[in-house]
C-alpha cells in the first residue's frame, strides 16, 4: 500500500461530502510523498524549461513518466475515493468511473493569460494536487467562490450557468469581486490534495509573477451530463478537442473552457 492509499483508506466519503457541502473545500495535507513529490516536480520544471518557459498544458500522462502523475488518474484507492464521494453528491450509485486528469503548467507572460478566469467544472468532484507553487509573496493562490449552485438536471440548463460566466463583462465584474475579498482563497501547498465540488463552484487561480512556476494536477470525477443527447449532438457538430499536450492558443485555450472544464 503506498503512502497516498493509505491516507485515502482512513477518509471517509460521506464526511468529505459533508465538508464540501459546508466548507466549499477539504484539504488532505502531504497526500504525495515527499520523494515523489520532488521527482514530479523535477520533470514539470523540465518540461517547462523546453517550452522556453511558457504555458504548458498536458491532457492524460503524456511525459509524465516515473512520476505520480504516470498512474494517479488510475490508482484504484483513488477512483474508489472519488467515485464514493461523487455517489453521496449524486444521491446515487455510480458503475465504475475514470478520472480525466489534466496538467497545467503556468508560467511566463501565456502562464499569466490563464489566470483569473472564472469558471464552473463539467464534472461534479475536482481532486487539485498542486505540484509547484510560486515563490511566497508572488500570488498564484487557487480561488474559489464554493458551491454556487445546485447539480443541475439538464445539460442544457447547466449550459447557461456556463454561458452566464463565460464573457467579459461578467469576468470583468467577478475579478473586480475578487479584489473586494468575495472570494476564499487557498493558498498552494505542494503535495496536498484539495478537493471541492468544481461543477457547483466557481474558481479559478490568482495571478503570479510570471518568471515563477505555479503547476496544478487535476482530476475531474463524473460528468453528470455524460448521456445528454443534447450534448452528444453539440460535440458533434464538428468542435474539436484541444491537442493533447502544447501551450493552448487563444483558440485552443476557449476550447478548453467550453469544452471540458
Ligand atoms: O489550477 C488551478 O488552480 C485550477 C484549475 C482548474 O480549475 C481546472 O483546470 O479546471
Ligand atoms: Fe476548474
């Protein structure tokens, strides 16, 4: 049993929902061990000093190999986890689930243009690792406005809560809100694990100085709009995913948020 699976056996779904509901966020602190950790962050730093240190964005396990970031998405403890916790927010059992993990790795001026955009998740349960903080005192905390609403009943409906956010004049006022201190901040501490119910909770992260590092992993749980047809037909219609794994252009990047968060 390693380190992380032994922390996930001693929590308990049905209280970590109960946080969520009441807190917006539970953090389980040194939920990666500490050589791992370091390994991980050894090769992000890497990846991102061969993207001339720029934003670097990578779907899956893509480079990732030797670190836990390789088999997080599928260790079981963790989808076990994950799955009781999305089950007791649902009010339902669930088949099996996968995670869809995803990197981001912000840096330089491209890393700065990622930040500060509010959002809500596609999926329920959003498990966040941060790997690699900026510096103290240059920003980069996760920010979080918890449980803004309720698990809608239709894609459509939760559709428009997400066309709601997605504008300027609605970011404009939210980060204006967020200057005012409307919004909880967390600040990151490498090899924690935060979770919150990113589909009912609006986030986003902080600015940071760009010559720092700031590298999240995240693991999104259930779509609760998987078998809409509705949605179904809409990806269809000929929008595709973003690449795999290089800095998002402002296309890709809109993608991204309309796509899979
Ligand atoms: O990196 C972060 O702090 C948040 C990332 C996030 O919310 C997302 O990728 O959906
Ligand atoms: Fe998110």
């Amino acid at each position: 049993m390693n380190t992380s699976e032994a922390r996930l056996t001693t929590l308990d779904p049905a209280e970590i929902s109960k946080e969520l509901d009441r807190n917006g966020v539970a953090i389980i602190r040194n939920f990666v061990p500490a050589q791992e950790l370091k390994r991980t962050q050894d090769t992000i730093k890497s990846i991102a000093s061969a993207n001339n240190g720029e934003y670097v964005f990578i779907e899956g396990t893509d480079g990732l190999d030797g670190t836990f970031l390789e088999t997080w998405a599928r260790d079981p403890a963790m989808l076990a986890f994950g799955r009781a916790v999305c089950e007791h927010a649902l009010r339902r059992s669930l088949p099996s689930i996968a995670g869809r993990q995803t990197v981001r790795i912000l840096c330089g001026e491209s890393g700065q243009a990622e930040s500060l955009i509010f959002h809500y998740d596609s999926y329920v349960l959003t498990a966040l690792i941060p790997v690699i903080a900026p510096e103290a005192g240059s920003g980069g905390d996760f920010v979080i406005f918890a449980n803004r609403r309720p698990l809608r009943r239709t894609y459509l409906r939760n559709l428009v809560d997400r066309i709601g956010l997605d504008n300027k004049i609605v970011q404009r006022s939210l980060r204006h809100r967020y200057a005012d201190g409307a919004f909880v901040r967390v600040p990151l501490e490498p090899g924690s694990l935060c979770l919150f119910w990113g589909y009912r909770s609006v986030h986003t992260n902080d600015r940071f100085r760009p010559d720092q590092i700031r590298c999240t992993a995240i693991l999104h749980f259930v779509d609760p709009h998987a078998n809409s047809v509705f949605k179904r037909a809409l990806r269809r219609s000929g929008r595709a995913k973003p690449p795999r794994s290089q800095p998002l252009s402002d296309k890709n990047h809109e993608q991204y948020h309309n796509l899979t968060r």
